[in-house]
C-alpha cells in the first residue's frame, strides 16, 4: 500500500487558487510533522510549508501569506491551499511524513500555474 498519496495538482491561472492533498494510508501519520516540498526539473526540492506535530504551521518566506496549511485527522489528510499562483510557483509538489513508522514521500502532483 502506498504511505501517501498526493493529488489535486492542475492548470491554474496566475492569480488563481490550488487546493493539493496528502493521503496517508494509516493513522500515525497524525502524530508527526509532516512537509509540504516542491521540484522544478533540474533543480533542488524546496521546503515550501509544514506542520509540526501539535498543529503549529510554517512557511518558506516565498509562500507566506498566499499558501495554508491544514489537516484533517479523520482522514489522515494533510491539504495545501494555495492562493494568489505566481508562474514561478509551477513545480512537482511533494508531501513528507511519517507513516507506519517509517519516513516516507509520496509521488508528487503536478501544479502549472500559467495563462
């Protein structure tokens, strides 16, 4: 079973909003900080935003202000809503937890921000 599953990735509009997932496929993941990361092809993964294990937000200075993070228990869900899109804000974006005791990363959902 795959630990964590990303989606909600699209084509948005500069200006517009995002809202991505990441499903985890069992219930510890609820326990740790989880990360919110984003790669353009070629270059490194940036750390974008996390939440550490007591509900405490964070953000990179790139993404403050425009993008939240949240995260529902019940489903093992953690969701990244992104507001106000920039082109430069076009990357794979990936999400980092803790599941089954173990690190883990999920695939990636592609988000192109573009008119």
């Amino acid at each position: 079973q795959v630990p964590l599953v990303e989606s909600g990735g699209a084509l948005v509009q500069p200006g517009g909003s995002l809202k991505i997932s990441c499903a985890a496929s069992r219930s510890d993941f609820n326990d740790y900080a989880v990360g919110w990361y984003r790669q353009v092809a070629g270059n490194q993964r940036e750390w974008v935003a996390g939440m550490q294990h007591d509900g405490t937000p964070m953000y990179a200075s790139s993404v403050k202000g425009r993008f939240t993070v949240s995260r529902d228990k019940a489903k093992n869900t953690v969701y990244l809503e992104m507001n106000n899109l920039r082109p430069e804000d076009t990357a794979i974006y990936s999400c980092n937890g803790v599941v089954n005791s173990r690190n883990a990363w999920g695939q990636g959902t592609q988000v192109t921000v573009s008119s």
